[in-house]
C-alpha cells in the first residue's frame, strides 16, 4: 500500500487524514526480520524497542507467521456468542502456568484494565456492599487511555482536560508502605500495581512492597490486581513479572506481547473473583477471536519451551551488564533498573538527543519521563546484536556526553 511513495510523502498524506494524536518520529516502518526492521528507504534498524514490548519474538517469526496464516484460512472471527477453540486453549495455557483460574479476553492493556476495574467493583459489591467501590493505584503508573485507566494512571498529564474523570480513584507513593497503608481501608475494593512501572520510566517494585500490598488487601478483603500489561509475558525471564517476588495477586492484565504482534489482551483472575461476572455482565466484540487466539497460542509455545526463560535470563544480564559499564564509563549518575529485557537507563540530560542520534546510526530505543533510556529489545535477541546495541551507544556517547 502506498508503494513508490518518499517517507516525506507518505507523512504528507497521513497529516492530512490521520488525527493528530502521536508525537511521531518522520519515519515509517515496512519490513521485519528478527531483531531487524526496515524504513522506506530500505535503511536497517537495529530493535531495541520492538513495538513498545510487542514483538517480543522478533519480527516474522516463522511459528507466528504460520499460525496466522493457517488461521486466516480457516476463519479470522466468529463471536463470542460461540465457543472459541482458540480462545479455550490459550486460557488453558495461561490458566495452568499462572495463578489464575478464569481468563477474560479482550483487544488491548487498557481494555483489560477496564474489564480489571469493573469485575473488581462487581466483586465488592456483591461480596461486601455499595459502599465498597474505591480503587488505589500508584503515582507514576499507567494504566491506559480509556476514561477509567487514565484516571486509573497516576500522572495527571494524561487527565488533564477530560474532566469529569470518574470517581473513587486515589494514589499512593511506589515502595512507600506507609503511604499505602494510609490509602487502604474498608472501602477499598482494588489496588492496582504495575510489578514494574512501564512508562513511569521503569521503576520495580520492592519485594516488601508487594508483600505488604498483598497483606493490606487480605486485611481489608480487596482486591490485589497486578498490571503485567508491559512487563509480563515472557519480558522480564519469567512467563510473569510476580513470579520473582513470590507474591500472586488476585487479577492480572495482559495485552501488548501476548499475541505477537496482533492486537489482544486478556485479564485473569482466580475463580472467586471471576464468579462475580455472570453473563451480560462484560464483554468485547472481537476479545479472543480465532485468529488472535491462534497467535496467542503460538507465541506461549514458544516462549514455555524448555530452556527459553534461561536463555532470556543469561542474555538480558549480559546486556544489563554491557549498559552499567556505559553508565559507569559515562558517570551517567543512577544505576541502570529493571529486569530481564525491561531496563531503564537514568540520564540526567540529553535523552532525546540520545536517542535520536542512536536512530540515526541504527539503533531503536526510546526515552520515557524525558531521562530514562528505555530497552526492550526482542527477547530471542543474541549476544552479537547486543554488542551492536552496545557499541551504538558507546559511540553515542563518546559524541554527545560530557
Ligand atoms: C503497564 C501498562 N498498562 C496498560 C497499558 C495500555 O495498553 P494499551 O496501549 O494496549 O491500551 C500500557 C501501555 O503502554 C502499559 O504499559
């Protein structure tokens, strides 16, 4: 589509028709390969950021590629009024390598952010009272873009202007028990927590701090809702980010890495949870169809494969490594953070530029809060494109940084 068209002219036409909503970089992606992708004008890039912790296998791997296409053939939609075979299969997957017992499927991290949100409230209705509604989150989270999830996320600039925000939202300081045990109370019927926050320039939370956010919510009988959303999936070298820190929540949501590449999300919750949604309750046109499921399954195949989280594991913590001796030479000032294939590097100044620079010598990363390079390379990326990445950044350095 749009073939023999200049990246200029392709941008020209979009400005016209498409709605304003991105700060986009003036360029366009075409083709993928691996750890590899391609512009219009035939450049390669080097993938650091894979679709905003998408494609988590790369591009085009052949086992997705060949579960779509088999799909496509077959049927792409039913409804949710049928039984979905895929659909089955990909919750029983996830049911039985996680701490859930149902799963609900859905199109996207904010739409399964929402379902989160609704089953949480339905739950202490029914279970306590009306007066059990309020939901907790953190400051600096997100949660998505829908009226709820934004109101949900703990950084007014995303509300800013669609008022009236929905009511029954507070906030609490990440690792700050004390803060959220002030938040915390009889009317609380969730308390959402990202085990690492994402956009909020990938921060993780303390071991104690989950531990004493799942005892808050045991005293209180809410809800403890983990928004796996990035950091789930495989992304930290683990199939889910809790398992590190031995603390299960009640829900989780999934989206973004799930179907590698095709649009899903997907919440889960235990069977005590879950029985609070009866039919009509909840529901979403396109949540689990076949083809999305098919890919789901493919991508959870792969990724549950003997061996695959240790080969995560090891390379991640090389790459780690490589950026703490960047950060050491360059005296960039706070240690590199995350885990597995979810790392932020604080800088102090010059993120942008960093950025764009690496863009221009190939690389692909992003800057999150204006100072943390954020990396989210492909998870079957290997040790020699690591040490491409690393190199990249070392020159990038030596030009910009002083
Ligand atoms: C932790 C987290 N939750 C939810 C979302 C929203 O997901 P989506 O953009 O698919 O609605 C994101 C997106 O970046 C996210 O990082």
């Amino acid at each position: 589509m749009l073939e023999g068209l200049s990246t200029e002219e392709i941008i020209g036409r979009g400005k016209n028709v498409v709605m304003n909503t991105y700060g986009r970089l003036p360029m366009t992606l075409v083709k993928g390969d691996g750890v590899w992708v391609w512009d219009t004008e035939g450049k390669r890039y080097l993938d650091f950021l894979t679709g905003l912790a998408v494609n988590s296998l790369g591009h085009n791997y052949p086992a997705i590629v060949q579960a779509i296409q088999a799909q496509a053939q077959e049927i792409i939609h039913t409804s949710n009024i049928y039984w979905i075979p895929n659909q089955v299969a990909l919750a029983e997957r996830l049911v039985k390598n996680s701490f859930a017992d149902k799963v609900f499927f859905c199109n996207s991290g904010a739409e399964a952010n929402e379902s989160a949100i609704k089953l949480a409230r339905k739950y202490a209705k029914k279970n306590f009272g009306a007066y059990k509604c309020e939901v907790v989150s953190l400051e600096n989270s997100f949660h998505g873009r829908t009226l709820a999830t934004l109101t949900l996320t703990g950084q007014t600039k995303y509300q800013e202007g669609y008022d009236p925000l929905p009511v029954g939202f507070s906030y609490a300081a990440l690792n700050d028990i004390e803060g959220l045990k002030a938040k915390i109370g009889e009317n609380t019927a969730a308390v959402f927590i990202e085990p690492i926050q994402g956009e909020g320039g990938v921060i993780p939370a303390e071991i104690e701090f989950l531990q004493a956010a799942r005892a808050l919510c045991d005293q209180y009988g809410a809800l403890l809702i983990f928004d796996e959303v990035q950091c789930g999936v495989g992304r930290t070298g683990k199939l889910f980010a809790y398992e590190w820190s031995g603390v299960a929540p009640d829900v989780m949501t999934l989206a973004k890495a799930l179907g590698g590449g095709v649009p899903i999300g997907a919440m889960l919750a235990t069977d005590k949870v879950a029985q609070a949604f009866q039919p009509g309750d909840h529901a979403s046109t396109f949540g689990g169809n076949p083809l999305a499921t098919a890919a789901g399954c493919a991508v959870l195949d792969v990724i549950l494969n003997e061996g695959f989280f240790e080969g995560v594991q090891e390379r991640s913590a090389y790459f780690q490594k490589g950026l703490e001796q960047l950060a050491s030479k360059y005296q960039t000032g706070d240690p590199v953070r995350g885990r597995g294939f979810i790392l932020g590097w604080p800088v102090s100044k010059l993120g942008p530029e960093i950025v764009e620079v690496c863009r221009q010598k190939g690389l692909l990363i992003n800057c999150v809060g204006g100072k943390i390079l954020r990396f989210l390379p492909p998870l079957i990326v290997e040790k020699p494109e690591i040490d491409k990445a690393l190199g990249i950044l070392d020159e990038v350095f030596q030009e910009l940084w002083q």
